[in-house]
C-alpha cells in the first residue's frame, strides 16, 4: 500500500511514510515520557500509595486513549480541508473566516487556539531539551550547574540551522524517532515485568477512584496528567505533509504501545518506592546506559524542538494566506519537499522568547508550571469547531454529533480548568503570548479590511476610466505594465493614480488581483480567470490555495486567454507601498491604528511575497486614509 503526496506527488509505500511520521509528528507527544510524571511526583511530593499510583497511571493511560487514539486519529483528522490539517485550516472548512456576524465566536475560538500554539511552541522546546539534559543528574550532581548553558547552546545552534532547511538531516529523523520509541518502550516492558501489578491500571475504576478521593489535590495531579498529551495537535497540524494513514499507522502501531509500556514502568517505581524524588524515566536504565539514554533523548528532544518551529512556520504561511498576519518573507528550502520553508521574522522571534524562557526558568521542572495551559485552551477550541464540522460539513444528526461532542467538551473542560490553576506558576506566559498574537491577528485584519474599503472607494468603473483615456488623448508608451490590485472590481486606484500623475500609459496593461482560497492548493485549470477590458487593458485574477507561494511570472504565462501585445516577460509591475493615517470617520483609532500602521510599513512587499523580479517593480508611496 502507498500513500500519494501532497499536490499529486509520487506515491510512498504506507511504511516509508509511517517511518516519516515517526520524526515529523511524534517527537512532542514521544518525548513527554520525560516530564509528565516528574511533574506528577514534584506535585504530590513524592508521596505515593499503590492506589494513588494506579489511578494516577490509569489516567495517562485513558487520557491518551480518548484524547489521541479517539479524539484526533479517528474524528479530528477526519476534519481535512482537502488534505491539510491545523486548526486554520479546521477553521476554514466549517466557514469561519471573519469576525464578524454569525461566525465570528467560532472564528475567535480557530485564531485564538491558532495563537496560543505559538505561545506554547515557545516552551516546548524549552523543557523538552532540559528534561533530556538533565539525566545526567543519575549518574552524577557535578554537571547539574552546565545543563542550562548546554541547553542554551543545542537551542541556539538549532535556531541557527533553519534558513539551512531540513530536508538533508530530516531524512534521519524517522530512524532516531524509532530507535527512541523501541528503546523507551523496552525500559517501560523491563519496569512492567519487575513491577506487573502496574498493569492493573487499564482499568479506569482506578482513575474514577483517584479523582474521587483525591481532595484538593486532584486538579493538580490533573495538570500534570495533562502532560502526556502536549503534542498531539501535531498529528493534525502535519497532516498535509503526510497523510492521514501514515500518522494513524505509526500511532497504533508504535508509539502508543510505546508509551503505554513507559509509563507503567515509571509507575512502577512509585508502587516499590512511595516517597520516589527525581525522574523516573531515567530511573528505569541500568547504571551503564544512563549516559547513551542521555544523548537519545537529546536527539529525540532536538527533533521534538524542529517539529514544532516547523509547524509555526506552516502556520504563519496559513495565517498569512488566510489575511490573518501582515505578508512576511517566507522562502522555499528544499525543491523536492513543499514543507520545508524558512520563516525568518518567526524564526528570530522564537529563538529570542524560547532562550529568555530558559534562562529565566532553567530547569524543567520550573518550567512544569508554564506547560500545557495553552495547549489545554487549543484543544478546547478544536473541540468547538470539529462539534460544527459534523453538524455542517458532515451533516450528523444531533443525536449523535451532541454526545461525542459533549464527552469531549467534558475532558477538555476538566483539563482547562486543571492548567488554569498553574496561571500563578508560569502558565501565564504562554497565555500572554498567544494572548498578544491574537490581538495583532484581529487588529491586522480589521486595518487590512479598512485598507481594502479604502481603495475600493477610490478604484473607478472600467468604462468611465477607457472614456477618459480617450477624451484626455493619454499617450501609451511601448512596453507592457502589471498593476497589482486589492480588489477584483474596478479600475483600481493604483491605476487611477498613476494616469492622472504621469499622464501616461503602457500599450499593455493588466491589472492584476491575488486571491487567496479558502482551500490548501488550487488546481492549475483553475487558476486564472482572464477578462478584456478595452484598450489592450486586461483584467486577470490569479487564485492560490492557502498554503502555496506564488509565483507570479509562471502563473501569467500559463494564464489562458491573456492575449496582450506587449512581451509580459519583460513587464513592469506595479505596486502601492501605502502609508496608512487615520480619516474621518474611520474605523481604527489609537494604539490599534499605531500598530496595524507600523505593521502595514513593514509588512513583506511584493517583490518578496509573490517572487516577481526585483528590476522590475517599481514601488509607489501614497497616503491611505482609513
């Protein structure tokens, strides 16, 4: 069996993909065996019965059951918007794409989920990188000083490698995400046969008796729990890079067992050990493979790391495509894998945040607190939306739409309202974070909107504008000029400007309008729509999906029914590089008028965003009331 790539590439046999989901996916969700139950022991003290110790693995077990096996392999990943997953994209297919009218609770539910993924992207490599550094601490206290500064080093260095592109050293993150599933998974079975009673766990009688008894504490332990599942976002998120069975397959397969057979060894150590201090991850090696154990779960960490400023980039592309954050420089790194690309604003803006985190909190278990409240809000919000997709896309009767979603809602709730008691500990961080990104998407596109109103109101009817061509006798110069346009009605303002002032104009002209879809990837026959103007004036519009970069050039000249006279290879393109004031009666005012004005300036331009040939784009300054 064979999995076809994405836009029709060559098919991959179903186990090379699996093999690839193993380094693209799995690296946050197969690395949290390193901090969840640490995080569970430093919450409760160390203090352990047997009982508390079963309810408490019985709660992983079942928490990644539900939440992964049921909730994101079987329903979530249903959800594609042909083939690409993300809660962006998750947003788009059920049609919320606006904030405003009956859609825009939902569409404040997709950005907001959306922006918190970057506040806790931010952490994940943080204490993922920590917590396999300080394994060391097994085998001697004397290297505990350097495990900050060394993280600080792999964090800088693999921050530094992105405008490189992974595609030569990610051909190796499958393999090193396998050896590390195999080996975790044969220290889990070695603590099972030591310690067999943990088995008992699978049954959930001892996580409903935990919860019952467990006081005060409860909520706690829960945030904790909570833990094992950070990272399964990504089996959505990095769908459309490789397919829906691959990323199931490997799951079942692999890495479920895999931590099923960690985590009750783990737990075995609470049951023989009940006041157990340190990490029992690195507790179950032998004395001779803590320091192997070390550099693989470094590895698998790094991997855990690339994954997710991989997935902020592909976000930020979705963003940017949705007309959710201003055009940003985002280039191609590998011509053969359309999913590495290299952001470099994102890549920078990370970099700085994730180092500050770890120098500020230094150690993994500090940085617990921060964890998991921003994933435990996303998850919260898919939930919302995948309830809309099968009522609206799927078409499910409520009799069975509102159960499934009702018993998810209860588990993401009951999780939310775990981490929201981690606020004062650090989970504000990430909340403030994606709190801020949020803001900056809503504010950009209300300015955008303004801006789009904007230069409606100022664009001219075709006819009106061809009568005064003529009445005005404007000369037109050999040559032909492109006219990048916001808006796909109308002669647009550009245009108007340009005439009035220069009193002048090419003898082929096109005005041209990018469309952004709803949808991933456009087909080629479908691309272009081409209408005559009068005059050798052309109006074309060219569509794209929302995770393509544009090539403008190539898409012209494979546009049919574009007959100008002039040579368009050799055209002069166009573009308004506006500065953005407040107008009377606008609709933004203050601060958000200083920053959406401040981010329209430095937005990405045109010759960056749609790769049009730098000598040939000439940049015009106006003034832009909003």
């Amino acid at each position: 069996m064979a999995v076809e790539g994405a836009g029709g590439a060559k098919a991959t046999p179903l186990p090379v993909a699996a093999l690839t989901a193993l380094g693209i996916v799995y690296g946050d969700l197969g690395t949290s065996p390193l901090y969840t139950l640490q995080t569970v022991v430093d919450t409760t003290g160390g203090r352990f019965t047997p009982e508390g110790a079963l309810g408490i693995l019985s709660l992983i077990l079942w928490t990644l059951i539900l939440t992964v096996s049921v909730k994101y392999c079987l329903l979530v990943m249903r959800a594609d918007n042909h083939g690409e997953g993300g809660i962006l994209a998750l947003m788009s297919l059920v049609g919320a794409n606006r904030l405003a009218g009956s859609a825009a609770f939902l569409t404040a539910a997709g950005l907001l989920g959306a922006a918190l993924i970057y506040g806790d992207g931010v952490i994940t490599p943080t204490i993922s990188v920590l917590s396999a550094l300080e394994g060391v601490n097994v085998a001697t206290s004397s290297l505990a000083p350097y495990v900050m500064p060394a993280g600080v080093a792999i964090l800088v260095a693999l921050f530094a490698v992105q405008r490189y592109g992974t595609a030569s050293i990610g051909a190796s993150f499958g393999p090193v995400m396998l050896v590390w599933f195999l080996v975790s998974g044969a220290l889990g079975l070695w603590g099972v046969i030591q310690h067999p009673a943990a088995l008992a766990a699978i049954n959930p009688a001892y996580a409903i008796h935990f919860l019952a008894h467990a006081n005060g504490v409860g909520l706690l332990v829960l945030g904790g729990v909570f833990l094992c599942v950070t990272g399964a976002e990504a089996l959505y998120a990095d769908m459309g890079h490789v397919g829906r069975g691959p990323i199931r397959l490997s799951w079942y397969a692999l890495v479920l067992p895999s931590l099923l057979l960690d985590y009750a060894g783990q737990t075995g150590l609470l049951i023989e050990h009940p006041q157990f201090k340190g990490n029992p991850f690195f507790e179950l090696a032998p004395g001779w493979a803590i320091w192997p154990l070390v550099a693989l779960a470094t590895a698998a960490t790094i991997i855990a790391s690339q994954s997710i400023i991989t997935g902020a980039f592909s976000m930020t592309r979705q963003a940017v495509q949705l007309g959710w954050l201003p055009g940003v420089d985002i280039r191609q790194t590998s011509d053969k894998v359309y999913g590495q690309i290299y952001v470099p604003v994102v890549n920078g803006l990370m970099m700085v945040a994730t180092i500050g985190i770890t120098v500020a909190f230094g150690s993994s278990a500090r940085l617990a607190g921060a964890y998991g409240t921003a994933v435990s809000t996303t998850m919260l919000m898919t939930t919302l939306l995948l309830f809309v997709a099968m009522v609206k896309v799927w078409r499910w009767p409520l009799y069975v739409a509102v159960p499934i979603g009702a018993a998810f809602v209860a588990i993401d709730t009951g999780y939310f309202l775990a981490n929201l008691l981690k606020i004062a500990d650090g989970g504000w961080l990430p909340l403030t974070l994606g709190a801020a990104v949020f803001l900056v998407m809503a504010v950009w596109r209300t300015g955008a909107e303004a801006v789009r109103a904007a230069n409606l109101a100022a664009s001219e009817p075709a006819a009106a504008f061809l009568r005064r061509l003529g009445e005005d006798k404007v000369p037109r110069v050999p040559g032909a000029a492109i006219f990048l346009n916001r808006a796909e009605d109308n002669i647009p303002s550009l245009l108007v400007d340009y005439v009035r002032r220069i009193v002048s104009l090419h003898a082929s002209v096109v005005v041209l309008t990018v469309l952004f879809d709803d949808t991933p990837r456009v087909e080629e026959r479908e691309r272009s729509a081409v209408a005559f103007v009068g005059g050798d004036i052309w109006r074309v519009s060219l569509r794209f999906g929302f995770v393509e970069i544009p090539n403008l050039p190539a898409a012209l000249a494979q546009a049919k029914g574009l007959d100008c006279q002039a040579n368009l290879a050799e055209a002069i393109y166009f573009a308004a590089r506006d500065q953005v004031v407040p107008g009377r009666g606008g609709r933004m005012r203050g601060w958000r008028l200083r920053l959406f004005a401040w981010m329209f300036h430095n937005a990405a331009k045109s010759v960056d965003r749609f790769d049009l040939p730098a000598a040939n784009v000439i940049e015009l300054a106006r003034q832009m009331e909003i």
